[in-house]
C-alpha cells in the first residue's frame, strides 16, 4: 500500500507529464504516435519511478517539443518554454522524491519544506536564463562579442550564487 503523500508525489508526475504533452500541441500540434507512447511512458514511470522510464520520458518530451515546436518568436511563444522548463523541472523533481523515500511511509514535513525550496530556487534561476534567451533571439550582433558566451558566462555565475546560497550553513564556513 502507498501512502497518500506518494501517491501526492506520483499524481504531480502524471500532471506535468501531462502538462507537457499539452504544452506541445498548444504550441505545435505535436505528433500523435509520439503522444500516445508518452502516455504511455508515463504510466510506467508513475508506477515505476526508480527505472529508466523516467529518463526515457523526459527525452521523450525532449524530442517531441524539439521536433515538432517552431523556434519562439514573440512573448507568447517565449512564455510557453518557460512554463515546459517549469514542467519538466515538476517532472523531473517528483520522480526524484518519488524513489528517495519508502513509497509505504509518509514523506516528512521537512522533506517536504527542503524539496518545495530548492525546487523553487531552480524555478526562480531559470527566469533569468529564459529572459536571456528571448532577448538574444531578437538580436543580431554581427562583429560584435557573440550572445551566447554571454550568457553562458551569466549562467555560470548565477549557477555560482545558487550553489552558494543553498548551501547548508555547515559548508559556508
């Protein structure tokens, strides 16, 4: 028997998996053989989160919003990577909590509390990597220093700065 905060934590699986599919034919149409063995994938990750089902589902997810998604030109379009970043983060975050706790004991408070706050920093440090990225699509900078390390160097420093203000306390001295 599961307890009721696994089955909480296996439901947010189903939900941003679901979301994500949604999210591609929102914005592309999707491919529809390849929607049905998400699905698919999906009930076996759910069931199954400590097997390469879970993996196999986010590439899945991957190359279906890749293959199918036209490149983001307008706020609308921007707007929608942003919220399949935040999915797949829900995803990827549920099914991690999904196999770190015992699926037949309640996953404790403080679990809950530290995993809600790192979840939230990586939702929060993404903005600014997704502002980014739709300002520099709008841009062309011929002879000039190219964008792209640009923003790989902001990405390293603000990777940096989340490392070093979610660290326990105990490593910062």
């Amino acid at each position: 028997m599961m307890s009721p905060s696994h089955l909480a934590v296996r439901t947010v699986m189903a939900l941003s998996s679901a979301g994500l599919l949604a999210l591609t034919y929102a914005a592309s149409g999707g491919v529809l053989p390849v929607a049905v063995a998400l699905a698919v994938l999906t009930a076996v990750a759910v069931a199954r989160p400590e097997s390469w089902a879970v993996l196999a589902l986010v590439l899945g997810h991957a190359v279906h919003w890749t293959a199918t998604a036209p490149a983001p030109e307008n706020l609308a379009q921007w707007t929608t990577v942003l919220g399949g970043a935040w999915l797949v983060l829900l995803l990827h975050v549920s099914a991690s909590a999904a196999v770190t706790w015992p699926s037949r004991t309640a996953v404790p408070g403080r679990g809950w509390r530290r995993w809600a706050v790192r979840t939230a920093v990586v939702a929060v440090a993404v903005v600014p990597v997704w502002a980014v990225g739709a300002v520099t699509r709008q841009q062309s900078l011929r002879g000039e220093v190219s964008m792209t390390y640009v923003a790989i160097a902001g990405l390293a420093l603000l990777a940096g700065a989340v490392f070093l203000l979610s660290a326990p306390s105990a490593r910062r001295h």
